[in-house]
C-alpha cells in the first residue's frame, strides 16, 4: 500500500477523494439533496479516475509491451465506460449517447485545443510528428464517419420497419466497430508500433507499484467508480432542472470533462514540456477509442443490461458536433505545426457548443 | 485474332466469356427466370469489361500519347455508361442514379482501399507521389461537390416551380461539367501531362494488336455489353425482390462492382508492385470521370433517349455516402503513405454503407 | 490632393468615380427609376471601394507597422460594412445575411480561385508558403463553423421558446467571435507576425500621401460609400424584380463581387507577379475577417440601428454554400501548390452556385 499512499499524498488532485467516502454516506442519509449529491458525485468521479489510470498505467508497466499497450487501450477510457454503463442499466438512454459524443468532441476538441494552447504559450510554434498524428487523425475522421452512418443514412420518417431497420444497423455496426478496433490494435501494438511509439504514456520516474497492489487498486477503484456513478446517474436530471442546466449540457459537456479528467493532466503535462506527439496521441486516441470501441460494446451490452436494445441514432445536432469536431482535430494535426491561437480557435469551437447547449430549449 | 486469342487463353477472367452466349440464349428459352438471367448477366458483363478495358488500352497504344491518353480516359469507364444507358431507355432513373452513386462511391472507397491494404499486406508502408494524388483527391472532392449541388442547395418542399428549377439547374450543371471535364483533359493531357505521368496505364509486356483487331473488338464487345445490360436490367428488379436484396443495394453496390471488376484487377496488381500513385490513379482518376463525364452525359442523353428528362437530384443518403467517399479518398491520399490498417479502415466504411443498403427498408 | 489626383489619373478604374455624382443626382431627380439607379449605384460604388481601400493603405503606411496592420485588418472590408449597416438600418436583414454569405463565398471561391487560374495561366506551377497559406485555411474553416453553429445546431421546429434561443445564441456567438477576432489580432500583428509577414499588401511604389490627406480621404470617401449604398440599398428589390434576378443572387453574387473590386484588383496583380502567397492572404484574410468582425458586429449594431435584434441563423443553402466554401479553399491552400485547372475547379464550384442561385424559384 506504501506506493499508493505516496502517491496521493503527492497528487493533490488525490486529496479529493476524501469526498469518495463523503458521497456515499450523504446517499443513504439524504436521498433527496439531487444537487448536492450531483455536485459531490462530480468531485468524486475526478480523483477516482486519476487513480484508476494510475493502477492501469501500474498494471500495464508490469505486463510487457504489447500486453501492457493493450490495457492501456482498452482500459483508458474506463470511467466513461463505468459511467455509462450505470446510466444504460438505468435506461437512461439520452444520458449513454449524450457521453459519447460528450466523450468524442471533448477530447478532440477541448483536450487538443487546450493542449495546443497550454503548449503554444510557453513555446512559439511546435512542431511534432506528422505522420503518426495525420495518422490519428484519418483514424478519427474515419471513425467518426463510421459510427454517424446510422444517423445521417437512416434520416427520415418513423414507423415500425424503421425503427427495427435502426437497431438491426446498429447492432451489425456495433460488430462491424468492435472487429476494427481490434484490427486497430494489432496495427498499432504489433505490425506498426514504431509509428506509435511517442505517443506511449509518459514516464513518471514514480516508484513501481506491486503486481498485486497495481491489480487490486485496478479492481477497488472501479467498483468505487460504478457505486459513485449510481449516484451521479440517479441524482443528475433533478440536479439539472434545479440548477437550470439542460441535460444536453450535463452529458456532452460535464459528464465528459469529469471523465476525461485525469487523461487531460497527462495531455496538458506533456504540451507544456513540447511534447505535443504525446498529447495528440492521447486527445486522438482516446477519442478514436470511443468511436471504435465504447460506443458498440454500450450498444452489445444494452442487450443484456438495458430494459431495451440501445440503437446507434443520433440527433441532428449531436451529428453536426461529432462530425465538426472530427474534421477540425484531422485538419488541425495534418499540419505538424502549432501556435497558441490554433488552440484557441479550436477551443472557440468548444465554447460556442458549450454555449449552445446551455442555451437550447429543453425539448417540449 | 491470334492475340485476343492468346490473351483469353491466358487470362482466367476472360474464360467467364462463355456466359455471354449462355445469357443470350436463355433470355429467349426463359425469359420468366429473373433471378437465373440476374446471375447469369452479372457473369457475363465482367469479362466483357475486361475485355473492353484491354481493347481500349490497345487502340490507345497504337494512336499515341495525347489521343491514346484521350481514349483512355474516355472510355474508362465504357461499361459503366453502356448500362447505365440501358436503364436510361428503360426509364429506370432510380437504378441510373444509384449506378452513379455507386461508381462513385466504390471507385473511391472499395478500390482505394483494397488497393492499400492489399499493397499494404505486402510492403510495411508504402510512400507514394503526394502531389498528384493530391492533385487528383483535390479534383475528386470538387467534382463530387459539383455534382451533388442541385441535390444540397434545391432541397424543400416540391412543387412544379421546384420541379422545373431543379430540371434546368440539372441541365446547365451538365453543361458546366462537360466543360470542366474538357478542360481537365486539356490539363492532363496536354498543359501538365508530367503531373499524370505515373498514373498513365501499366505496361502490360503482352504483344500488341494490330489496328483492326482492336478497332473491332472495341466495338463488337460495346455491343455485346448492351446486349447484355439490357438482360440485366430487365431482369434486376424481379430478381432483386426474389433474393431479398433492395433496390438500392443492387445499383449502388452490385453494378458498381460488376462494372469497375477491370479496372480493380490492375489496380490491385499496381498496388502489390509498390506501385500505388497507379493505383491511387486509376481509382480516384475512374472516380471524377462519373462525376464530370459520365453524369452529365447521362443527363444530356436522358433528353433524346429517355422518356422524360433526368434530373441530378439525388436523395439524401446518396449526397452523404458520395460526400463521405470523396472527403475520405482526398483526406487519405493527401498523406502520400499508407499502411495496411488505413486500406482497412477505408473498407470498413464502404462495409458499413453496404450494410445499410441491404438493411435499408424498401420505400412504402 | 495632388497625389490623390495623380493616383486618380493612372488608374483607369478610379474614372468610374464619375459616376458618383451622376447617382446623387439621379436620385434626387429620378427616385422611381430603380433600375437605373441600381445599375448606376454598383458602378459607383466599385471605384469608391478601390479608393476606400488605397486610402486605408496610405494611413496604414504612415501610422507603423502594428497599428498600420491593424487599420489594414480592421478596414479592409469597411466597403462590406458600410453596405451591409446601410441594408441593417432599413431592416433588409435577409440582404445583410445574403451579404455576409456572398463576401465569405465570393473571397473564398471566387478571388482565390481566378487569382490560382490569372497565376497559373502565366506561370506553369506555382508553389507558396504552405505553412501560412495552411495556417489562414485552417482560421476560414474555424471561423466559418463557428458562424454556422446556430444554423446548424438549432435547426428545428419554430415557436417562440426556439426564436429567443437562436436570438440569445447569436448575441453570445457575436461576443465570442470578436474576442476571437481580437485574439487573432494580436497573435497576426504581435506575438506571430512573422507567419504573415507575406500576406502583408503590396509595394505600390507610389508617392506616399500625407497623413491629412490619408485620413480626408479616408472619412469622405466612407461618406459616399455610405451615401451610394442607400441608393443601392433602396434600389436593389425593385431592379431585381425588373430585371428578373433572384434577391439571393443579388446578395450573394452582385454585392459581393461590387465590394471585393478593388481586392480582387490586388489579389490579381498579385498571382500574375507569382505571389500567390499574399493572394491568397488576401482572399483568405478577408474571408476570416466577414466571419469573425463583420458579422457580429453587425448583429451588435442590429440592436442599435436596426428595427429589430438580428440573429446569425442561415438558411439551408447559405449553410451549404459557407461549409463547401471554407472545406474548398482549406483543402486546396494545404497543397501549397498550383496549376492553372484547379484556379478552373474553384471557379467551376462558383458559377454552379451562381447559376443555382440566378435560376432558384422566389420563395412563394
């Protein structure tokens, strides 16, 4: 345990997961605070998952390249997973999509912007790999493409042969995701791994943890996350009404900056030391692995967690925000070059969705 | 006739010419058997297109560089307008625009892509000349705006002023095309053949035919062609209702490859050589033809052969599935390498689109 | 005055000043006239816009570099403005908008696209400064998305709730794009001058005005601007209805083509020189300055001038011909190289919208 009680001892980020314990007694003593379980659930969810991608780094350190690349991968966005898995078993559907677009243009539009401006304020222009970021880039845009081809394809009047012809699409979508992300990672762990090798995780020159601590801390803190999800996904719509938020805000906007936090540390780290390969690598990656990977195992899973199969439809605004962000993040990193003000257009863009859906009238 | 001979003796494609008297006799005995003379047309039109594309190449080579270039480049995609004009007289506008949808989407996605994996899964990365794919992902992506603007900018609701709007828009933006497609000849024919050079024809090392031969293979194989198509299009929509398969998948996905089969296999043995800029320009060069040529001369005939004048307006799935292949084909190859896993992802797309239109729900 | 008049004198253009006292005068006696009036006020107000423009550098070149960029920026579309302010104060907001498309479609297509062709006619093929040209590609993307947000993210059913959405979202858009505007400013003039130092104007090699003259010709020529443009303003419907033009291809086509004049002029000059650098600085720069400056400040100033708060919300073919405009000249200034026939493609895209827009249906 040495390891890990130094390591949050020295991360003041960690400190907040005194409010862990915090959010699940005021659950049981006040079940009808929605908004101060909602606004304890948020800081609980931040330092759980900076924790969590510590213990998966820690693991992953222990198990060797490939098989520690691949944890790293399929693990990276594990508290979007958790969350949205608590929101699927809830039915709450609207919330499930809601975070993975939340998930896609946060990463590449806030996480790039915000690292391309963090960077670009201490260093004039960066450079940095072009071709492992047009790369990420055309793997982004592609996925993107992919997962919207439900949305932009089935438009059009409703009915019962409609609906099914959805669901049928998105389950074979979901299969069709799943192969190639897991083509993606032999491509990018075993044929191509040179081309990837910047954007492995940073070092930490931390103490090594365990074997068994690395797994346990693993498996604890993700039962944590799922219990302190309950409450975020239980306490989340009152919490919205009562503080004016629209629930479009609420999934695209916070759901996601709390569960990309700790990714956004490592990001903004690393821009700031000119590495921005590595920061490109995470905002795209993470991104690419949403598309490819969370959205169609949340659509498998719905089968069996759900009240009903969840379809891959999504609506025409949510549409226009995955595929300008996909574009931007693409155009944006298939230039190798970057200053200060090209993070902040692209957090520009970020602003004005996040305005908007503050704005937006909640549906009548 | 000794080398035609000698080539079909050679080329295992080119057996499957027997079909072609199979098909025609059995159109006569049975003309009720829809689903047989589907099959059976399918068949035929693939070597009759590699047969096409051979006697083209070898009219070319004996009229030199700028005319030879010229045919080349004109009748490229012969098979494609040969069928489409037969459903044009049949007055099946549904399947002549899916024919163009598909060739446009099949050219730029399934041909691009099977060239890179496949050019992929033989050489760890391949580089190739950016500046004129760039050139020509450039020209792809315009041609296909150019092409879809009646569909973007008339749509609302009908009316017979939007009828007659739409109807003199198609004809104009015909004229436009034609002309743009002159003067593209002109560039890479003539003003900046340099830029093209690599995407000039693969050197077949066969022995040449004489004049005549190749004269009269050209045109004895057009005719068998149309024969055929009609075979095909009478029989394609029956079939299609026999098998299960929708209408939209049969244009789009069926024609398209049966009619593109020739070009795929020297585009596929262009990429297994390294020899991607071919490939690349073989598929995106094949591309723009439909969009600048073959579409607008569809639309010019539809006045003269047609029962009534054809318009460019496609509906909305098609302006996003041709949307998506152009910007995908001039986002890939703007990169000038690839590596297996990007032909994969390329693939995926067209996949998921296939999938979609063999699940897409007849209209009511 | 005498440079003034000499600069007069040598520039056959500036003859057509003539007819500015012409229109004041036919005003006066004609009022009904409309026609007239219209045709004779878009001849007056081309050379007045070239004089606007050649005053704006003459203050510019006395005042330093800094601030003299910053007038250069901030005024290099005062004719756009003073136009569309004059429309804004008579309520015409759907000629202000239709202005506001036309200035980012006609600099982005039009002006970039004859500048490559006028360039490439005379030099074979021209190669620029890709990292600038990528960098203003990639504002005009951002810029352009940015100003369609509302369009394309409030889509939807009407009612009151919906109208105060798109009204509040325009305001804050409006405040958001000119931080972002003056962030631009500061990282174009200041921190990465450097990066533009190409896009600067040209040496006209001209005697330098003094600065009384500068700034009196400055301030009485925007008088007339503002004098002539209520003539056009108040002429155009009734002329289009004569003339049988559609009010969009007056908007989008005629105003903007009659404010760009005397850039284009430069942008010209500029591409035949082989400086296709600062052409398309100017075309790009000028399109990302409608975007970000001339639109919102014009929805600031509809709450003062105008009848009623304007919003940003465009029609469907506004937002379609905006996107393919940005995503145009974005793709083809990444190349960093030109030949003649892509100058043709762009201006291909533009007579097909042109067309589309002279042949569109009134609304009923």
């Amino acid at each position: 345990m040495k390891p890990l009680l130094q390591d949050i001892r020295n991360t003041p980020l960690l400190w907040l997961l005194v409010l862990v314990p915090v959010v699940l007694v005021a659950q049981t003593l006040a079940h009808e605070a929605h908004t101060l379980l909602f606004v304890l659930s948020v800081g609980a969810i931040v330092p759980l998952a900076a924790l969590l991608s510590r213990a998966t780094e820690a693991v992953a350190a222990r198990t060797g390249d490939t098989i520690g690349g691949l944890l790293n991968a399929t693990l990276g966005n594990l508290t979007e997973l958790v969350i949205a898995l608590t929101a699927l078993r809830a039915g709450q559907y609207v919330l499930v999509k809601a975070s993975i677009v939340g998930a896609i243009v946060t990463n590449s539009l806030f996480m790039l912007g915000a690292s391309l401006l963090l960077g670009g304020l201490r260093h004039h222009v960066q450079e940095y790999n072009r071709n492992s970021a047009r790369l990420q880039g055309g793997m982004l845009f592609m996925a993107t493409i992919a997962i919207l081809v439900p949305s932009v394809l089935a438009e059009g009047d409703g009915g019962v042969s409609r609906a099914a012809f959805t669901q049928s699409l998105s389950l074979g979508l979901s299969v069709v995701l799943i192969v190639t992300y897991a083509l993606g990672l032999l491509f990018s762990l075993k044929t191509h791994s040179e081309l990837f090798a910047a954007a492995g995780h940073d070092e930490h020159g931390e103490e090594e943890w365990p074997m068994p601590l690395a797994l346990g801390t693993l498996a604890g803190v993700t039962v944590l996350v799922a219990l302190v999800s309950e409450v975020f996904v239980e306490s989340v719509q009152q919490a919205a009404t009562t503080l004016g938020i629209t629930p479009a805000f609420v999934g695209v906007i916070i759901v996601a900056l709390v569960g990309a936090a700790a990714e956004m540390v490592s990001a903004f780290a690393a821009a700031r030391k000119d590495k921005l390969d590595l920061s490109v690598g995470i905002a795209l990656g993470s991104a690419v692995q949403i598309a490819l990977f969370v959205a169609p195992v949340l659509v498998l899973c719905s089968y069996v967690l759900g009240p009903s199969p969840m379809d891959l439809q999504f609506w025409r605004g949510a549409v226009a925000m995955m595929l300008i962000s996909a574009v931007t993040a693409s155009l944006v990193t298939n230039a190798g070059r970057s200053a200060w003000f090209i993070g902040a257009l692209i957090i520009t863009i970020y602003v004005i969705f996040a305005m908007t859906l503050y704005l937006l009238p909640p549906p009548a």
